[in-house]
C-alpha cells in the first residue's frame, strides 16, 4: 500500500523518493566483474550500455550521436533543434558555450531557436546519422509529430523518440488536432519510445499505445526549471518503480509483452545510474552527464530542450566547465576522481559484481533501502 499522508483537512499526497533517499543493498553473493553484462535490447537493437543521449543541442550532433552508438549506447537527434534550423549550427554552438549564466542566456537561445525548421536539413542529418553506422534515432515533440513524422519516416529511421516534458495517451484539445499515440504507432513498422511519464497509470496508458519505450521522469536536474514554473517535480526512484509495476501489469495483460523503461532525471553519477536500474530502469538517459565530454557539440555548456521555449523556457543555461575527458573516459574510464562522474558503465559493473548479478534483468531484482 502506497504510504499517503494527510497534508491538510480533505487533502492528501502521497508519498515518494527520490534516487538520493535510497541505496542498493547487497546480496549473499558477489560475482567477478568480468562476467558481468550490461548489454540491453530494444526490439531488434542492441546495445552494449543502458545509456540513451538525452536529445539536447549542447550534446547530440550527427558526431556525438555517432560517437555514442559507437561506444554502445543509443544517440538521439532532436530534429527540433539547431542542426535542422542551421546548414552549419557550429558559429551559433560556439557563441552560446560563451555564454553567461544570466537572463540574456535564455533570450539568446530563443532567439536562435527562433529560426525556422528545414525539412531538407533533416533528411540530411538523418543521412549524417545512418553515413556513422549503427542506430539511427531522432526525437521530436509531440506537438510536431504528425507535422514532421512524413519528412523523419521518409528519410529513414530506426527508432522514434516522441518526448516532451509529459506526454499523455489522452491529450485532449478543442483547437487543434491531438496526436492519437495508439493510431500513430499502429500504423508504423519501427520501434516508438515515448515519454516522460511520472507514475503508474501513465505508464500503463502509453504501454497500451504499442510503445516499444517509455521515458520516466521529466530530465530533472539541477538546471531544470520544471518545478519553478509547472511545479512538477518527479521522485525518480518511485516514479521508476511505479512503471515497473505498469510494466508488470502489462507484461500479464498482454501474455508477454515487455515495454522497456528509460529514466530520465537526477542521473549524474555511477551510483546514480545504478539506483535507477535498480528500481526497474532498463536504461537511463544522460543529459548533463554527456555535456562533460570533449565531443559536447557545445563545448561542456548544457541546457535542456525546453530552455528554449519561446514563451515559458523550462532550464536554466549552464555555462561551459572543464571537459572531464574523451565520451570514451567519461563512460568507460579511467577515473582519477572518486565522485562517480567518470566510469560511468564501469561503475554500474562494479555494483553489478559486488551484488551477485550477471545482467540488468537480474540486476533490477536487487535489493534497496530508505536510509533518509
């Protein structure tokens, strides 16, 4: 039974945590790194980490994405972003990794987001994408789905990303036609991944819409902004829990249909990464992480997808740091700092091995404690 607290006469919340409230317990065994896999699939890709690129422009390019795919993990594309809005968005990258952390940072960037999309541009960076070998995936909202699902399906993807802050199977709209998840990902013949959901009931609702993905959590960080301006804040370790438990339900409802689990939000570290697969993640998807590395397209500074929203920017502008290293170091290592920032798969093997556990599925049956 959820625990719900009475916060005032009539009201109640419930409950929840967030990955920082929890810690991994280990079990009677131990097992050898080596042994150790942290391959995953999703449909017929697979994949050496659980590690998806969150589609920011500060660090997804054609090159980082290829990068990535290249290292094992899963590139996405926003096609929303600079790269389909530039022939040659490196000056504008260049500028804005120069940037302060001030209010004219966020004026900038919805300025230069301002320009107009080029279906040309994006049949091109998809061309950029599958020239780099591996899988192709690109993100686009889902206000603009059915706008630019033509141009994306035409220029050949292998996966999906419809993602926005929430994304609903039910949005109800008297202006504007919504988009019917359901009807859209029936009449498509590759993998769709959807998201972000924040509990149980949404995730079970886009499951039902033939996701083959649903992203949990709001990519909530530090520079996130979301509660500030919506309010909405997602307790990642229960949100992530919750789908697994929609999962479960759907996995029983459909005879054996398994939907894959991406948490997006409070990861920055090994420890991190390792608590959300954990409570059920299948992977988790980096974003500020990512911007840390020497092939950030933005030179380490980030900012989320929505920082640009030309009326209600949800993100504040992080201004550019020190690389960490190569995307390689950051993920593979060797780490000369002891604060999980590097090593990141290195890390998430080696909590794998200390609890006994040879791959991610078994390794979401490990066990967790509340110590806050």
């Amino acid at each position: 039974m959820r625990d719900v607290v009475e916060i005032g006469l009539g009201k109640t919340a419930q409950r929840g945590y967030h990955l920082d409230d929890i810690a991994i317990v280990p079990s009677r065994r131990t097992r050898d790194v080596d042994d150790v896999s942290t391959g995953w699939q999703l449909d017929a890709y697979q994949f050496g980490i659980p590690c998806v690129g969150h589609p920011s422009d500060a660090t997804m390019s054609p090159a980082s994405a290829v990068k990535l795919g290249q290292l094992g993990g899963l590139g996405v594309l926003n096609v929303e972003g600079l790269w389909t809005r530039y022939e040659n968005p490196s000056k504008v990258l260049e500028e804005l990794g120069g940037l302060d952390e001030d209010a004219r940072a966020t004026k900038r960037l919805q300025e230069v987001y301002a320009e107009p999309i080029r279906p040309d541009l994006i049949t091109e960076r998809v061309r950029e994408l599958r020239d780099g070998g591996g899988t192709v995936a690109v993100r686009v909202s889902p206000q603009h789905t059915l706008a630019l699902a033509p141009v994306i399906l035409d220029a050949g993807v292998d996966i999906l990303v419809i993602q926005g802050t929430i994304v609903s199977a039910e949005h109800v709209s008297t202006t504007d036609e919504p988009l019917n998840l359901k009807e859209f990902i029936a009449d498509l013949d590759l993998p769709v991944i959807v998201g972000g959901c924040t509990d149980y009931k949404t995730a079970l609702h886009l499951m039902r819409t033939g996701a083959a993905g649903v992203i949990v959590g709001i990519g909530g960080d530090e520079w996130s902004t979301t509660e500030s301006v919506l309010g909405i804040r997602v307790p990642m370790a229960t949100a992530i829990a919750d789908a697994a438990a929609a999962r479960r339900d759907y996995l029983d409802e459909t005879g054996g249909r398994y939907v894959h689990l991406i948490a997006d939000g409070d990861i920055r570290t090994s420890g991190d990464i390792a608590k959300a697969l954990g409570c059920g993640a299948d992977a988790v998807m980096l974003g500020e992480p990512l911007s840390l590395c020497e092939e950030a397209p933005a030179g380490g500074s980030w900012w989320h997808s929505a920082a640009s929203h030309p009326s209600l920017p949800r993100g504040a502008f992080e201004t550019a740091g020190e690389p960490l290293g190569s995307m390689e170091r950051l993920l593979f290592g060797p780490a000369d700092e002891p604060d999980g920032q590097l090593n990141l798969f290195g890390g998430l093997r080696r909590a794998m091995a200390k609890c006994g556990y040879r791959d991610l599925k078994e390794f979401q049956k490990v066990g967790l404690v509340l110590d806050r």
